[in-house]
C-alpha cells in the first residue's frame, strides 16, 4: 500500500487511523495485483459500501442532497 499510493484508493479518513471502502481496496488488489478475491465477497464489499454511502446522504440537509443529485444526473449525460 505504500509503494502504490499512486494507485491504491484514497481513504475515507485519515488520522491515527486511516479508513478505506473494503470494496475499493478489493477492487484495487483484483486490478493491480493480479489477486483472486472470492465474488461472494466482493458482492458484500458493493452491497456495504452502497448502504454507507445512501446513508451518508440520507443525512445530508435536503438542499444539499437536491444539489448532488442534481450534479449526479448531469454527469450520467455523459456516461
């Protein structure tokens, strides 16, 4: 991980401890390591990582959620 800070995912926090999305870092040693991850898994990690995430934003003032999925919907234009 510290030879690759190019490329390993960046983490939700930094502090005395650093936190990371287990479906990012997953991803990234599938990718860049060549390593095998089991797809049950995975599947965990995404499901996880989804929830926190819908979370998250479910706690966002209203405001602010209308304005990121604003910006959500201008971007998947150009997907």
């Amino acid at each position: 991980m510290l030879n690759h800070t190019q490329s390993f995912p960046a983490p939700l926090h930094c502090g005395s401890s650093s936190i990371w999305h287990l479906a990012k870092v997953l991803n990234w040693f599938s990718q860049q390591q060549n390593k095998t991850i089991a797809p049950e898994i995975t599947d965990v990690a995404q499901v996880n990582m989804q929830v926190n995430i819908a979370r998250a934003l479910s706690e966002l003032q209203l405001d602010t959620r209308l304005e990121f999925m604003q910006i959500q919907e201008e971007l998947a234009q150009y997907h």
